[in-house]
C-alpha cells in the first residue's frame, strides 16, 4: 500500500521561532550576567552602552509567550502521545546529564544530593523556572483540548476575559493588586489565547497588514516604556525600567508577543528545510545555555567577560555577536544530538512502544476496575 507524502508546511513559525529564541539569548546577555541587577546597566540607566542593552535584552519574557503561543496554536487540535512527551523529557535530562558531568570532570563544579535528583528530575519548581513548567503545561494540554473543544465560541471569550483580568490587569498593576503567579498557570492562559485563534478564524485574524502594523506599534510602545522606565530610574531611584515587559503577564509583553505571533502566523513563507532544521533545535538552545547558574556564570561572566565590554566602544558587536554564536554553537550541537542519539532511540521506541502500551493498559485496566473508577 502506497503512503501520501507529507504536504510540504510553510515555515513562517518556524522562522518565528528562530527569531524569538534569538531575542531571549539576548535578555540572558543583560540580565543573567552581572550587567543588569547590581551592574552597570542599572547604576546609570540615561547612559548610552545602557539604553543600548536595556532595549537589547527588554524581550525575554515577550520571547516566553510567542513560544507557548505557537504550542497552544498546534496543539489545540493535535494530540499529546507519549513519544512527543519523552522527546522532551529526555531532551532536558540529556543536557542536564552532560553538562553537568563536564563541569564535574573541568572542576567547574561539585555533586550533591539535590543537583543530582534535579538532573533526573528537573521539575523542581513551577513558579519562574521556564522548562519545568513547560514540561507540566505539556501534559496538562490533553485536558485543555478537552475543555477548549467543548465550550461554545461565547465561553471562551468570557474565559478569556476573565483570566486576562485575573493575570495581566493585576499582573501590570502591581502597585495596587498582590499577584502569585506560577507559569504553568499562566501558559494556560497563553493556550487560551491561541486555541481561540485557531479554532474560530475571521477576516481580521488573517489580516497581515494589519498585524505588522499592531507589531511595529506595540514594539515601539514597548521600547519607550523601556526608555522612559531609565528616565524615571534616573530621577526617583525606583527601578522601573522593564516595568511593562518584566514578566510574561505584563501587559505590553503579553500584546507585543501576541501581534508578533499573529502577523508571523499570516506571512506566506515557502517550506525551507534550513529552516526547520534550525528551528527545530530551538529548544535545546534555551536548555544548553540557561541550564543552570554554573553555566550562567561560566558564558555570561568567566567566558564572554559582559561586564568588562560595558565600557567599551565595541560593545554592541560585542552583544549581538555573542548571541549569534551562542545560537550557532547550540543549534550545531542540538543537531548532532538529535542525529546520532535522539533519532536512533525513538526508532527503537517505535519498534516496541505498541507491545508496553498493550501491556500498560492492562495494568491500568486492572487498577481502575479495583477502584471502581469507569
């Protein structure tokens, strides 16, 4: 029996996806490296090298949003096997294991109980910490897809509604309103937003132009929150400079990613394989060079020295050259990862998943029949 190819896929997200995990290498350059909170940056906030760095690093947590954005768009009508989730899983685990051991092995570093549990089980906090809550959204999608799939088009307004005043509203205002949020939580929200697009499409969603134009506005709004943030700084000594983009909900964080999510879902690009290839190792970047404080403080500190380029003239290259490595190493390296190891193994996954699901459901047959659970 013959199979259909596979329709080639535009690789507008793709790109996007790119572009994005380019932005947050460089809000690790500036906040993750001594720069940004004790540093220089914020020791002179008018200064040019800091307006410079300010507006370079101010799109991380927009980055965060535009990735869980493009997983709630996919996601909402896919399903979640076990092999996309382990894909991930040992991902994590891979680069926990390895760089670890080579900081043990260079004297970089030391084995304790507690980093050795975290390398097998990264899930060791929810609350700031991008991969682990990112593992728990994961699965938590199947159930969302229940929930989104289910309610009138209405509901899911009010819904929206609700957790956007709940979660942004309160989230930008924080002088008045006390918010703990933890990102599981809140990429709920996320998946909120892009299911919604996906599953009840119009005119003004396919709108291209209009959406470049919402992005230009709401980057150039971002910025000069940024700016005017250091101008406040400079006069009442508060640190406001990413005031409106300082966290995920943040107002202008979460407008910013979501326009740029909208106008990138709606420009036409042909199926590049380059692409995708990169693309495809976007997250392995984010775990190879955010794996831990020992690997922040040996890139950003001891290796790429940030602190001591703020002064220099050549500082700009010195940032944007840097981020454009570190992406290049890590994608390189993802790739032969997924090559030689990742590729391999789920070969075998395939050769043997169906005889342990068969197995599996057995068990879990016999579990819930004694628990009376239907």
């Amino acid at each position: 029996m013959s199979t259909q190819p596979k329709p080639a896929r535009n690789s507008n997200l793709e790109l996007f996806r790119i572009l994005v995990m380019l932005l947050v290498i460089a809000h690790h350059y500036v906040v993750n490296s001594g720069l940004y909170a004790g540093g220089p940056v914020l020791a002179n906030p008018t200064a040019a090298p800091s307006l410079f760095l300010l507006l370079f690093g101010a799109w991380g947590k927009t980055g965060i949003n535009c990735f869980v954005l493009i997983s709630g768009y996919f996601m909402c009508k896919s399903s979640i096997s076990a092999k996309k989730f382990a894909k991930l899983f040992l991902e994590v685990v891979f680069y926990n294991i390895v760089i670890n051991f080579l900081f043990f092995i260079f004297g970089y570093g030391s084995f304790s109980l507690g980093s050795l549990i975290s390398i097998f089980f990264p899930v060791t906090e929810i609350g700031v910490g991008f991969t682990g809550a990112y593992l728990v959204f994961f699965l938590t999608i199947p159930f969302l897809n229940v929930l989104v799939n289910h309610m009138t088009q209405r509901q899911h307004i009010y819904l929206l509604l609700l957790m956007s005043f709940m979660y942004v509203l309160t989230g930008t205002l924080k002088m008045i309103f006390t918010l703990y949020m933890n990102y599981v939580s809140w990429f709920a929200v996320l998946y909120l937003f892009s299911s919604y697009v996906r599953l009840y499409p119009n005119k003004l969603f396919e709108n291209t132009k209009v959406w470049g134009i919402m992005t230009l506005c709401s980057v150039a709004l971002s910025a000069l929150s940024v700016v005017a943030g250091a101008w406040l700084m400079s006069k009442i000594g508060k640190n406001l400079t990413y005031y409106f983009v300082s966290d995920s909900n943040a107002i202008l964080a979460l407008v910013t990613g979501f326009c740029a999510f909208m106008f990138f879902k709606n420009v036409s690009i042909p199926n590049s394989r380059f692409i995708n290839t990169l693309a495809a190792s976007s997250f392995g970047v984010l775990l190879i060079h955010t794996n831990s404080d020992l690997m922040r403080h040996w890139l950003w500190v001891d290796t790429l020295d940030n602190v001591g380029t703020y002064s220099k003239a050549w500082m700009p290259l010195h940032a944007i050259g840097s981020v454009l490595a570190i992406y290049a190493v890590c994608t390189g390296i993802d790739y032969l990862r997924i090559r030689f190891l990742e590729t391999p193994f789920f070969r075998l996954w395939d050769r043997h998943y169906d005889k342990f699901l068969v197995k599996f459901k057995k068990a879990e047959a016999a579990v819930f029949e004694k628990l009376g659970v239907k």
